[in-house]
C-alpha cells in the first residue's frame, strides 16, 4: 500500500515539474533578409512567444562565395533588449565587386532569456542570404546608360525564346541608350550564361568599344550558341543570362547598368542531332559534291551505333551511313560524297537527313520534334545531255550518168553518250532515180565511227555538180542533216555515132586512128597538087 501512494507521489510531482516547463518554454523566431548589390541594408525581426529579454547576439557575420570571395555584414539591435516581445536589428552588408553572381548565405546567433523565467532560454540562428543579381560589379551606377534586351531563339528545338537546347540558334538584341547630358566615350557591352548552381560561365563575352552622344542609342546583336562541349553530364537546367554595359572612360564603377533573364537549358536523356551542316551553295551536274557534319549527341546518356540517313529524290540520294557510338556531349564527323546527276532543272533542291539509334529509329525530344534536318543546294549549270553524230563523204566508186554511184559516209557519234542512229540520203531526186543503203541503222559508242555504203542510180542525162542530204535520226529527233555534193560527169557528144563506142576506156585510140586518117587526107591532096604541075 505504502509502495503505491510513493509512486502516485512521484508521477505527481514529474508531472507538476512538465507544466511548469511548458508554462515557461520561450520560442522565438525571425523574418528572413536577403540583401543585394542595390539593397545592402534590411531590417531583420525577431519574435518570441512570452516576453524575453536578449542576453547576446552576433554583431557581424561573413558571407563566402564559392571562391572565398567574401561580404562582410554589420548586425546592430535597433529596439529595446528586455521584457520584450520582439526584437528589430539592422543588417548592413559591405559589397565586394568580386563576389560571384548568384546567391549565398550566412547565418548570425540570437540568445533570448525568459523575462519571467531566467531559467527558460531559447537561441535562434536567423539566416541572411545576399543575392548577387547585378552583372554591375558594385549594382547599378551612374543612371545615364539605359539597356533594353530581347532573346529570340532563332533556330532549334527550344519551343520557347527562354528554353533552349545546345546548339539552339540564339540571337539577342541589346539597345543601348545614353539618356545624360554628356558624351559618354569607350562604351563596353559584356554579356554571357551564368550556371548559378556551379556559380560558372558557360559562354562569357564582350563586344567591342564604341562612344554614344547624348541621346543617342545604339543597337548590339549577338549571335551564339550553346556548345554541348561546355557542359557536364550532371548540369542542372536552371540558368541565367546576364547583360551589362558601362564605361571604361568613366569606370564600371560609376556608370553601369545590367539586365538579366531567367533560361531552361533543356537536357534530354538521349537525343542526338547534326550541326555544321557543310556543302557547296551550289553546283553543276556531274560535280562531285562533299557534305559534311558534326553528330553530335546532346543527351545526357552515351549513344550506341548511331546512324545517319541521306536522301534526295531528285539528286538520286537514298544512304544510310554508319556513325557508330558517340558520348554524352561529345562529337562524331559526318562524311558523304555523292556526284550531280546530269540533266537537272537549274534550281534549289533539297536534301534531307534523319538522326538514328541503334534501333534504326530516329531520335525524338520530349516535345516529339524528329532529330531531322534539311540542307538546300542549288544546281546553277546543268547541260542537258545531247545526243550528236558527225557526217563526212567520199566517192567510193562511180559518178558518170546512168551508172551507180558510191559513196562512201562516215558517222562519228559526237555526243556524251552512248547513241543508235537511224540514217536516210534525202535531197537526190533530180540526179538519181533510187539509193539503197548497206546498213540504215547503228549503235555507237561516245567517239566511236562506222562506214555506211549509199549506192545511188545515177540519171542518164545528168551532169556536173549535185547535192543530197544525209539525215541521222536519234530517239526519234533529226540531230543532224549533212549537205553532200557530188560532180556527175555527163555522157561524151560523139555517142550518137559511136554507139557508146567511145567509151573513157578507148578515147586515145580512137583520137589516134582519126589523127592518121587527117594525114592521109593531107598527103593525098598534096600529091595531087605535084602531078598536076
């Protein structure tokens, strides 16, 4: 019985001593600060659930960047420090122009006693974070140079001008103006993508000098983009790009102003696309034409067998080559060489090209935009591909009327290719009654000749020159018609009392016998002439 009014006994006074504990228990808590290169003063506010009276509290804090750059802050209580329910300090950063963009904290220690209860305490470690989101070195200065930035993602997958991928098309327009009185010389534009996770520049630039009048502006464009190079395969997407512009005549340090945009730099897990698409602007057919690019893989994950497919109709282009594995934001060369087909249309044509995996599929972003891309290459001299032959003649035999007459046509295939000729004597009817050909239809190879015999029935009243036509006929076009001329020699005037005796064979033998009959003519005439006297 006597055990068990002790322990009654002791559960009381445990529990007596818990409520007067929670009756006196002192909570505090604070607002938070964030200072900047523009605001380096800010009110903190300490608060407590009962009265309490302040016992100590840190009068300075350092806030250190990633490069142990550091900013030094003043903390000084501005209210009362006992019987109090809250408490006001002021904090006061020193800015150092060195210190990183982005932002970083620090905290300062708070230690409060019950007002009622020296026996409850409570500490608190109110935090303060000072962010860096002035390009300016000491925030903005001077106020005579005014900026306007527009991003445009000119050409990529980024759907967004504020969400790009590597290798995104990015164009920024900068505007400046000098709205002061004065002349403002040695006008610098720097500008660049901050990570503000590894507090790092991706790309980090300038432009070069130049002077505004008052009232002046003066337009900037840049034009860049993100090399997957730069990046590391664990980067976060969050970045910041950054503008300022100041005077290096004045220094940055009193007149400067800055501009900045928040932008997703999209990583995919696996997505390879092409970039530094090279090939001539334009050509003739025939040319053999080199194209080359760089495969490059802008995912996070390594990429196994990829491959590349190359086609164009009209250019006769239908191939798939090989690439092989390519490493997360790393590189592969792209090699082709095809030749102009001949007889193309002068105009721009166009080749297409597909990124593959190691399926054969092509490779697809979040958004279902195909890793596919189009080159365009213009045909400025395309000769049309002709079809040619050469003719030349010479009298085989013949060439008296009313006999044959032979002749004998040589045809050489002149053209680029390949040909089969049909040919035709025209033009002869005034001279000749019929021609009969040897051969009327051939196949010549590019520089090749063959002899065509044309015997031709020669009119028995014809004489000296004459002409006909040799006609070559290709693919069922007339390319070429030759003009030949031809001396008949007509039929000798003694005929009609010779009987064709005298022929070209005997003519001298004939003349001979004649010539002797003239002398006997003569010698006998002579005699004569004696005996009479």
């Amino acid at each position: 019985m006597k055990s068990k009014i002790l322990g009654l006994l002791s559960l009381s006074i445990l529990a007596t001593i818990m409520f007067v504990s929670f009756a006196f228990a002192l909570t505090l808590t604070a607002s938070s600060v964030t200072l900047t290169p523009d605001t380096l003063s800010a009110t903190l506010t300490v608060d407590g659930d009962e009265s309490f009276d302040i016992s100590s509290y840190d009068t300075t804090a350092i806030i250190t960047d990633s490069d142990n750059n550091d900013i030094s802050v003043a903390i000084n209580l501005t209210s009362g420090s006992t019987n109090i329910t809250s408490a006001t300090f002021e904090i006061t950063a020193t800015n150092n122009k060195d210190f990183n963009l982005g932002t970083a904290s620090t905290t300062f220690t708070i230690d409060a006693v019950s007002t009622a209860n020296s026996s409850v305490t409570d500490s608190l470690e109110a935090g303060i974070t000072f962010d860096n989101d002035n390009f300016c070195s000491l925030g903005e200065q001077g106020g005579n140079l005014d900026i306007d930035v527009n991003i445009d993602n000119v050409k990529g997958f980024g759907e967004k001008d504020d969400e790009w991928y590597p290798l995104d098309d990015i164009e920024v327009t900068v505007k400046v103006k000098n709205k002061g009185n004065d002349k403002i010389n040695d006008i610098v534009i720097e500008w660049g993508l901050y990570d503000e996770d590894t507090e790092t520049w991706i790309i980090d630039d300038e432009e070069s000098e130049f002077n505004l009048k008052d009232g002046k502006k003066k337009e900037v464009v840049l034009n860049f983009n993100v090399n997957p190079d730069d990046l590391d395969e664990d980067i976060d997407e969050d970045f910041t790009f950054y503008v300022k512009v100041y005077s290096n005549d004045l220094d940055e340090d009193n007149e400067c102003t800055g501009a900045s945009d928040s932008i997703k730099l999209t990583i995919e897990d696996d997505f390879v696309i092409l970039d530094d698409i090279t090939l001539p602007e334009s050509a003739s057919c025939g040319d053999e034409i080199q194209m080359t690019a760089d495969v490059w893989n802008i995912g996070q994950d390594d990429q196994d067998a990829v491959s590349v497919t190359i086609y164009s109709k009209d250019l006769g282009i239908n191939e798939e080559l090989a690439i092989g594995d390519v490493n997360a934001f790393d590189s592969e060369k792209l090699d082709f060489t095809f030749v102009v087909p001949e007889e193309l249309d002068k105009k721009f044509y166009t080749i297409k090209l597909w990124v593959n995996d190691e399926d054969g599929d092509v490779y697809e972003n979040e958004n279902n935009d195909e890793s596919e891309f189009s080159v365009p290459i213009k045909i400025e001299s395309c000769a049309i591909k002709q079809t040619m032959a050469a003719v030349s003649a010479e009298i085989e035999s013949g060439g008296k009327a009313g006999e044959d007459l032979v002749i004998k046509t040589t045809i050489t295939n002149t053209g680029d290719d390949s040909a089969t000729y049909s040919i035709n004597a025209a033009g002869y009817t005034t001279w000749a009654d019929s021609v009969d050909l040897d051969k009327s239809t051939i196949t010549l190879d590019k520089g090749d000749s063959e002899n065509i015999l044309m015997t031709f029935s020669v009119k028995s009243d014809v004489e000296g020159e004459n002409t006909f036509d040799v006609e070559i006929v290709s693919e069922n076009e007339l390319i070429t018609k030759q003009a030949v001329s031809v001396e008949i020699e007509g039929k000798s005037r003694f005929s009609g009392i010779t009987g064709n005796i005298i022929t070209e064979d005997n003519w001298y033998l004939w003349g001979i016998g004649i010539l002797n009959i003239v002398l006997v003519i003569i010698i006998i005439v002579v005699a004569v002439r004696v005996v009479r006297r």
